[in-house]
C-alpha cells in the first residue's frame, strides 16, 4: 500500500512559480511511476506531467517548458516544479503512483492518489 501526501500549493500571481511534493508513506517509490493531475470544479481530471522511476518524463502541451517533473527515490518524494504561472493553471493538484517502469497520462492508469493541493495563480 502507498500513501501520498501533496503539499507545497497556494495563492501567487500569474509569471510567479511554486513547487509541489509529493511524499509517500507505507512502501517507497522506487519502482512506481508517478503522475501530476490537476482538477478544476466541472471538469475531468488533466494529465499535468509523470515520471518513471528512472526519471523518463513527459508532459501535457499545455505546460511544457513551464513545469518539471523531478524525484528523489531515497526519500520517498516526487515534485512538480511550476514556473511562469498562469490564470489557467488554477485547479486542485494531485499525485498518483503505479507500481510500473512506464509512465501514463491517463488517471485511470494510476492506482494510489494523494488528496489534493489548491494553486491559485491571479491575474
């Protein structure tokens, strides 16, 4: 069983940046892949960007060149660097992990999810 806990979210204004983690608990993520989703009122969770264990990564268009997927396995943790940020990026920010050496955009893909972190970037 995996754990995740989000934290690192808030309220910038948009060209700021923040960084997400996520951490686990309960068994480590060497050999889980793991997947950035976010999440607005009404709409369907959206592929934000995912890591392979090994630290292959890939990205949603929409944030390529903004954000960054990086890990750090031997202390459990995953981040979402985000820079350049804009309104749009507004949503609720989730980790996932599949114990897999691919990575997957689909959300359906994904077996353990942490609760959520709030971004609200202004104007």
């Amino acid at each position: 069983q995996v754990q995740l806990v989000e934290s690192g979210g808030g309220l910038v204004q948009a060209g700021d940046s923040l960084r997400l983690s996520c951490v686990t608990s309960g068994r480590g993520l060497g050999t889980y892949a793991v997947g950035w989703f976010r999440q607005t009122p009404g709409k369907e969770r959206e592929f934000v960007g995912a890591s392979t264990w090994i630290g292959v990564t890939d990205y949603a268009d929409s944030v390529k060149g903004r954000f960054t997927v990086s890990r750090d396995n031997a202390n459990n943790r995953v981040y979402l660097q985000m820079n350049s940020l804009k309104p749009e990026d507004t949503a609720v920010y989730y980790c996932a992990a599949r114990r897999s050496p691919y990575l997957y955009s689909s959300p359906d893909m994904y077996d353990y999810w942490g609760q959520g972190t709030q971004v609200t970037v202004s104007s």
